[in-house]
C-alpha cells in the first residue's frame, strides 16, 4: 500500500512518528513554494498550476494533504481516477457552496461534475451550514435525485423552493405552500453502525474513494484552522474499517491538519483570516493530536 504527502504547509511532514511509521511505502511531494498561490483562494492562473501539478501524479492508496485550506486537491485526484466510484466525505462542512470563491468550500461541485463519480455521500456535517434556506447554496437537484446524500451531525429541517416528490434516503420530504421541507437522518438519531452499513448497502458501486476532514472530530482528537465538529475518533475509525472490509476503497486522503495560514495575495489573505475561525495558534505539544490521529487512521486503512 502506498501513502503520499501533497506537502503544502510543512504540517503533515513535521510528524515524525507517522513518517517513520509509513517508511518505504511513503512519498513525499515538495509543493511548499506552491502553497501560499493555491491555499483557499487561488487565482486562476494558480488553480490551473494546482491541477497541472497534481495531474502529473500517479495513484496512490492514501494522500495526506495537509490543512483543510487545501481540500480542494480532493477534486484533482479524483479527476486522475476513471473507474465509477463513490465518494464518501466525513467532513463538519459540506464544501458544496457554488457561489463560494473559494475552492476548499466549493470542490464538491467539481467533483459532481466528474461522470465517474456515481455518489456522493457527506457525514457529520454541522447544522449552520445547511439549515433553513441555506441548503439553496448547494446541489438541491442532486439531493432529491439521490446522487447526493447528506448525514449532517444533527439539524432542524432545510427548506427548498418548490413542492417536491419523491423519496430521499437521507431523508424525508415534506411539502408546504411554495417549498419543501427536507428532514433528515441525522448522526445523533441514528445508532452509528447501522447507519453506516445502510450507507453501503445503498451504495451504487463497489468502489468507494474517502475523504476525511478531521475537523469533523472533537478538540480532543484534532486542532484544525477550521473549527471542530462533534464526531468521536472511534466512530469515524469504525467507519473507515467497516468501508475498508465491505466495499473496495480505490483511493482515500486525509487532510484537516492546522498550519498557519500563509496566502500569497494580500487581499485574499484579508479575506482568509476574516473568513476563518478565530482559532488561537496550539502550542506544538498540542499539535500532538493531529499526529496520533492520523496514526490511528493509518491503522484502520489497513497500513499497519
């Protein structure tokens, strides 16, 4: 099995025992002078280096990619896969928002673009981003076709224009006046295994490529630039094994690391601090957690 580093911010590489731990089977990629140009806000002309950089590359079983700025690169390695698959994403955000300027929000709606991407399946995502009307920024069509499912961590009903039909697997729809109500199978009122067998059992096809954002876990198991979610370290590593042992996972990355945040152009660098979280910069001691829990991840890969 092999395991890559995109290494955008020195953050993942810094992690002596998880380096050590992988050995031979690891490659590292230098893309640090590329970083500050394609961190959350790129311009085009970056963008387009972004892509042709990581198109140049092979496959490989497991990418690490660094801080969360940088999980648009989940679009470009899909992009170099060709077979129908899957994708599963564990993620507090649902990064599907297509009037976002910034790609690490919008790289979803890349990736539905994509016809070898059957499904796309989100978990643990948080209510604000998709409460209310607020679903609007996203797929809407995709949802109710079934081509998207969404498991947010928990969240009141999100509202659509339109009396729509039709059954939701995620949820269930129920129709007002002038729009639908869209209620769905939440995280927190759902027993977890079951959830993610139902999960599979749905799925389309055989293979599946999983993107984890750790800032779907709690503080206890991740410091990111972006926050934290709800979802325990066991449950997602119960996930990854139960995927890993009923499904064929063709590819995977992992990213959520925190890194100072460094973006070439100033004023997209305003609008990056503006943007984020207000996360007070973690001692390296703390960042500890980062690490050990990408070794534990490693592990239900099966790369141990």
């Amino acid at each position: 099995m092999s395991v890559r580093i995109l290494d955008f911010d020195g953050s993942v590489t810094s992690q002596s025992k998880l380096v050590e731990q992988l050995g031979s089977r690891l490659e590292v990629v230098d893309l640090r002078a590329l970083g500050p140009a394609v961190r959350y806000l790129p311009s085009k002309k970056s963008a387009a280096e972004f892509d042709a950089a990581l198109s140049s590359l092979g496959p490989v079983d497991l990418t690490f990619t660094g801080s969360g700025d940088f999980h648009h690169a989940t679009a470009s390695i899909l992009r170099n896969l060709g077979e129908k698959l899957s994708l599963i994403v564990i993620d507090q955000h649902s990064d599907w928002i297509g009037s976002s300027p910034c790609p690490c929000g919008s790289w979803l709606i890349d990736a539905l673009r994509l016809p070898h991407v059957a499904r796309v399946v989100v978990i643990g995502t948080e209510a604000k981003s998709i409460e209310g009307w607020k679903i609007m920024h996203g797929p809407v069509g995709e949802i109710l076709s079934g081509r998207v499912e969404l498991y947010p961590y928990s969240a009141r009903a999100s509202r659509c224009l339109g009396r729509r039909r039709g059954e939701l697997t995620c949820g269930a729809l129920r129709r007002g006046m002038f729009w639908t109500d869209l209620h769905w199978h939440t995280v927190a009122d759902n027993d977890w295994a079951s959830l993610i067998s139902r999960i599979i059992d749905g799925l389309p096809t055989s293979s599946v490529y999983l993107s984890i954002d750790k800032d779907c876990l709690t503080t206890e198991h991740a410091l990111t630039n972006w926050g934290n979610g709800r979802l325990t370290l066991d449950r997602v590593l119960e996930a990854v094994r139960m995927f890993a042992q009923r499904a064929r996972i063709v590819g995977a990355d992992i990213t959520g690391e925190y890194s100072p945040i460094q973006v070439e152009n100033r004023l997209m660098m305003a609008m990056a601090l503006k943007i984020h979280p207000k996360v007070p910069d973690p001692k390296p001691d703390e960042l500890t957690r980062n690490e050990d829990t990408n070794l534990a991840l490693v592990e239900a890969f099966g790369f141990c």
